[in-house]
C-alpha cells in the first residue's frame, strides 16, 4: 500500500487539516515572514499528529531566532514514531541558544533513521557544529544524515569536532556532508577523515567542501582517511576552488585508486590549479584501480590543462574498463584542436561505453577538430546516450554534417543531447544539421540548443518542421 504524503505550503491550511490522519507530512513555508509565535502554533498543531513518521519542515529565510527554534524543537520529543525528520531553518538568526535547545531535544528522538538538517548561511562557528554534533551522540538507529552548512564561518575545530560526533553513528550507511565556504583548511580536512574512518558500515558518502583552504596535503590526508570505509560504493568528493594544485591532485588520484568497493565515483576539482600533469596523473592512477567502476564523473573544468594534458587524461580514462557511464567536464581548460592533434583517437578505446557526457564548453575547438572528436566516438558502439557541451568554442557550418555523420554510425544511439550555443553555425550550419538528423534511424530523444548561433527566424521554423520527421522520435527540445 502506497502512503500519499500530505503537503501544505501555508500554515492555516495545515492547522485546518485533520492533524491525526497525517503519517507522512510536508510544510513549505519558505520566506513567508514565519516567526517565534507561528513556531510556538506550529509545534502546538504536531503534537496532535501522533501517528507520523516522516516529516518535512522547510522553514529556510524567516525569523525564527532562538526562540522559535527552541519552541518548535520541543516537539521532537514527542514523536515517537518519527523516522525520517527533514529541517530547514537555514537563515533564520539563530544562536547558540537556540542550537543548544534544539540539539538537546533532537538527541532525545532515537526512532529516526533518515535525518536531513539545512541550517546554511547562519552564521554558525565552531561551537555550533559541536552543538549540531551533540544530536548524533544517541542516535544508535540512524541510517542516513543529509547536514547543509554552507556558507557558516566553522573552521577547523568546528569540522573536526562535527565529524568526532558523527563517527558514534555506528549504524550510519548514507552520509551527506556539505560544508561549501567555511574557512576549512588542512587540519581540518584531516579532522573530517579522521572521524568519517571510523563510519565502517558508510555505503554513501557525499562530502561537499568546495571553497576552502584544503590544498595538496589536507586533499591527500582526506583520501588516505577515507579509503578506510572499506564498504564504501558511492563516492561523491567536491572540492572545487581550494587552492589545490598537480602535486595535491595526484595525491587524490593515489588514494582513490586505493578503494576496494567503490562503484560510483564523482570527483570535482574544478577552479583549482592544475596543469597538464597533475590532470594526467589523476586519470592515470584512477585506471590502475582494483575493481571497475561502473560509473565516472570527474569535473576538471577552470584549469590550465591545455591540449595534450585533456589528451592524455581522457585516454587514462578509457583504461578503467567495463564502464558504462563516464561524465567528464573539460570547460575552460585552454582546449585548442584544430583537428591535426588526432584527439579523437582516445574516443575509440571506450569500447563497453553505454552513456557518455563530454562537456568542452569555452575552449578553442574548430570544426576540423570536432570532426576529429566524432570520428573516436563512432567506435563507441555501444553508446546509447550521448550529451555534449560544445558551447563558446570556434565552430562554424563547415563539416558540422561531417560530425553528424560519424555520430550516424552509432547504432544504438537512443538519446542526444548537444549544445552548440555561442558558436557561428549560422543559417547554413543549422540546416546541415537538420539534414544530417533525418538519417538517424534509433533516435528517440534529441535536445539541441542552438543559441546565439545568428539563426534566422525563417530557418528556425524549418528547422523544427524537419526535426519532428525523425522516424522514432519520442521527445524534441531545441533552443534558438
């Protein structure tokens, strides 16, 4: 039996409702000027929803402060079948105070398994995260916890002392940690992976840290800690803009490759500053890992990495075998083909490859070298879905057909996604287009965009009158 979640995006609705049919329970009330006395209505209203088990209060950008947090807090208390808890009270004012109340409370709820907790731009220091931390210290049933403190001043002890908290979740399998902008540096990186090592049951780990201070040494000292979840099969590690250049990026590549479960692998280090080598060495000891993964995104865009460096990173890429997803982002990386650099040639080793996204935005590619591309990727033969970004680069109507014809040869293409917006492809380019798509014979979702390209209105209308011809087209969205 499915259980319908009730949802209510205004509080006089909810207060109306018939409190004790609600299980499973969801309030939107996101900037809408909900303050302490609305709180204190609000928890009066929960404490006569005593069947629920799951319950979602966005409260994010209002004026609770202390008081309303403390108010609503002391319903958690009373619920005692709640199992999945999610709260937003992200900008809200809230203090030491109000955190102490609401931790203290929280920590007395053992029936939940799912928690979700978004207390983002709050102003939080070091002492809020131990406070935050103290929720988990009784907590011997949860399974998953979801913590958004972006933007919050917690430093080093703050990171640290959160993570020494998490770590008595013995039980914890699925771990989100998002800690974007918090003045963390390498001794707190450190700190984080000394007490995620300790989660040896963690299946799930999503650690959002982009926008500190880790650099080379916190980058490998994370990893290092972190290969201890043995059991560990999804890994999403962000760590964009942190000042991290070759040698750090290598390190990263070391530990990675040192995992024994992984399946998934998401790595961001884009806006740092690495060059050819140290994106080389990344792909390269990634290949060297024990088991395949069966998907890969590595988002290495905003780096000085030029030509040969994406050449060889792509080609390292291709050696981790059985794949089948690979999502790799390449924008802004002084990306310069010209077509004579036979770029294309490392497409042809992703031979198991069943959904590729190749994202080249903002570099210099020209037609020739695009050509060069699609020529690689027609040894793909087994590639079904396909999403390139080919945005801001130097392509014109010359052999864009060219490049469509290559992509022809995939005869299992189902889906195409492609976008070639601020490019000059012209009237002439986008007709080459069209004409090339009505060969497509297994086609069955295609997403174009087109802008900024100096399109004509005319050439627009009978671009989409041809587009909708494709024989086994199922959806079709194309941009102008």
């Amino acid at each position: 039996m499915i259980k319908e979640q009730k949802y209510f995006n205004t509080f006089e609705k909810f207060q109306s409702s018939n409190l004790e049919d609600h299980k499973l329970l969801s309030i939107y009330l996101f900037h809408s000027m909900f303050d302490s006395i609305q709180a204190q209505l609000l928890r009066d209203s929960l404490q006569n929803c005593p069947n629920m088990t799951e319950l979602t209060l966005q409260l994010g950008e209002n004026q609770l402060k202390d008081q309303g947090v403390s108010y609503l807090s002391e319903i958690f208390f009373s619920l005692k079948n709640i199992e999945k808890l999610l709260l937003d009270i992200s900008c809200n004012q809230i203090g030491p105070e109000g955190l102490s109340n609401l931790s203290s409370n929280l920590s007395r709820c053992n029936s939940i398994k799912d928690f979700t907790l978004i207390l983002s731009k709050s102003s939080l220091n070091s002492q809020c995260a131990v406070q935050i931390g103290t929720i988990f210290l009784t907590w011997t049933q949860i399974q998953t916890i979801k913590i958004d403190l972006n933007f919050n001043k917690i430093e080093d002890q703050g990171a640290h002392d959160l993570c020494q908290y998490i770590k008595n979740a013995q039980n914890l399998q699925n771990l989100h940690m998002s800690l974007i902008d918090n003045s963390i540096s390498r001794k707190g990186a450190q700190g984080i992976g000394l007490g995620l090592a300790n989660c040896k049951n963690l299946e799930v780990l999503y650690l959002q840290l982009g926008v500190n201070f880790i650099r080379c040494e916190g980058c490998f000292e994370l990893c290092s800690e972190i290969e201890k979840c043995s059991n560990l099969k999804i890994l999403t590690l962000s760590l964009f803009s942190n000042q991290i250049r070759d040698e750090g990026v290598s390190k990263l590549g070391q530990s990675l490759s040192q995992f024994q479960s992984l399946q998934i692998l998401n790595v961001n280090v884009h806006s740092n500053l690495i060059r050819a080598e140290g994106a080389t060495n990344l792909s390269s000891n990634l290949s060297k890992i024990k088991l395949p993964f069966k998907d890969l995104s590595i988002n290495i865009s905003c780096n000085l990495i030029g030509s040969q460096g994406t050449k060889l990173f792509c080609s390292s890429i291709a050696q981790i075998k059985q794949m089948h997803t690979v999502k790799l982002f390449i924008n802004n990386c002084k990306v310069n083909l010209k077509g004579t650099e036979n770029f294309g040639s490392v497409f042809s080793e992703y031979q198991d490859l069943q959904n590729l996204t190749l994202y080249l935005n903002q570099n210099q590619i020209s037609n020739e070298g695009l050509f060069d591309i699609s020529t690689g990727l027609s040894m793909c033969k087994k590639l079904i879905y396909l999403r390139m970004g080919l945005c801001w680069n130097q392509l014109g109507a010359q052999k864009i057909s060219c490049f469509f014809s290559n992509l022809e040869k995939l005869s299992l293409l189902q889906s195409l996604n492609i976008s070639f917006s601020i490019n000059k492809l012209e009237n002439e380019g986008a007709e080459n287009i069209c004409s090339s798509l009505l060969s497509f014979k297994n086609l069955k979702y295609l997403v174009l965009n087109l802008r900024s390209n100096n399109i004509s209105k005319d050439t627009q209308i009978r671009a989409l009158k041809k587009f909708k011809k494709i024989s086994k087209l199922v959806y079709l969205e194309i941009s102008f």
